[in-house]
C-alpha cells in the first residue's frame, strides 16, 4: 500500500483553484494506495511520518522554517518520494533558497498561461508517453546554479527549457522530483501529465 500525502493550503497569489485532492485520489485508483490532504501548516516531521509519498501542490511562500525542514527531512526516508508541482517553488525568497539548498538549482519566471507543447526524453517517468504531448498550462523555468539543466531532466518545453528533473538522495534512495506543470485542476487531468505523476509515485 502506498501511503500518500496530498499537500495543500500554502498562501498563493497567483491563483485559487479548488481541492485537486480528489483528481489525485483518482489518478492512483487503480493502484494499492491511500491518498490524504495534509494542510502545509500542519506539516512536521511527525505527521510526515506514516507516508512514503509527499505531493506537494501549493506555494511554499507561507512555510515556516519547521515546514521546510520537516520537507527535507522526509526525502531521508528511505526510499520516499517527493513530488513538487508547478507553483511550489516560487514567490519567496526563502522558498527559493530552500530549492537552492536542497536541489541545487533556482528558479525564475512562468511562460504565460495557454497551449504549450511538451517533449519527453527516454526516461522511466515518461513510460507511455508520448515523445511530445499538448497540453494548456503555465510553466516556472529553472537552472542549476551551475548554469546547466539539471543532470536527471526528463521533460522539455519546444524551446528546450526544462519542466521538469528528478534528484536521488544516496543516503536514502528517496527520489526528489520537480514538475513545473500542474497550474490548475485541467492541467493535471491532461494524460501526459497524469501518466507522468502515476510513474513518479510508482
């Protein structure tokens, strides 16, 4: 059984969008698993504790030091996976700097909201999908503080801007992965993106 947290409630100015809590209980139906909406501000070492599964889809702008902590913490857990989408990244500095910290890259400006094309690359996170896809999204860019895409990218915008990379932490075998996709709840019913989220998890 794959025990799943579903992250939400963090302060946004982008955008509200209601619960996509269920869209994702829905994605992992036909797998073994249990899906719960945990708030971020009830995030902590504690309650992260029985999952093995962190999707964290809201902006970490209103995230106390013990939230990130308790985020990074939990990518010790062996084998855990944690899943950032889209907007998690973004709005404060000190978000930014916990994804510098902790992943190595930083992050910049979205691409306006609308039809985009999205390539893959080999990868198994992008088994059954096909080597480009539409879809209608926004997506944040990144870099690695090196000035190079991260090494473990597997998508790409037509422009070959990067969407999105995984990271493995050796010390535990947890998996680190960052979609910029995921701007509302059409967007994560796209079946690119929905097939993606399914291999990551799984």
């Amino acid at each position: 059984m794959i025990s799943v947290a579903v992250i939400v409630g963090g302060k946004n100015p982008g955008h509200k969008r209601e619960s996509i809590v269920p869209y994702f209980r829905e994605l992992l139906s036909t797998i073994p698993s249990s899906v719960e909406e945990l708030h971020l501000h009830d995030v902590s070492c504690g309650t992260l504790d029985r999952f093995c599964v962190l999707i964290v889809a809201t902006s970490l702008e209103s995230a106390g030091e013990q939230v990130l902590c308790s985020l990074q913490a939990f990518s010790g857990k062996p084998r855990s996976v944690s899943v950032y989408l889209h907007e998690a990244s973004i709005y404060d500095e000190r978000a930014n700097r916990f994804f510098l910290d902790f992943l190595g890259v930083r992050f910049g400006s979205h691409q306006p909201y609308g039809i985009m094309e999205v390539r893959t690359c080999s990868h198994h996170f992008t088994r059954g999908v096909a080597k480009v896809f539409t879809t209608t999204d926004e997506s944040y860019a990144y870099r690695s503080v090196s000035g190079d895409f991260p090494r473990d990218s597997f998508l790409f915008s037509s422009e070959g801007i990067p969407l999105g990379f995984a990271t493995l932490i050796p010390s535990s075998e947890g998996r680190v992965v960052y979609i910029a996709l995921g701007h509302d709840t059409a967007s994560i019913q796209n079946n690119g993106f929905r097939t993606i989220l399914r291999n990551v998890v799984t």
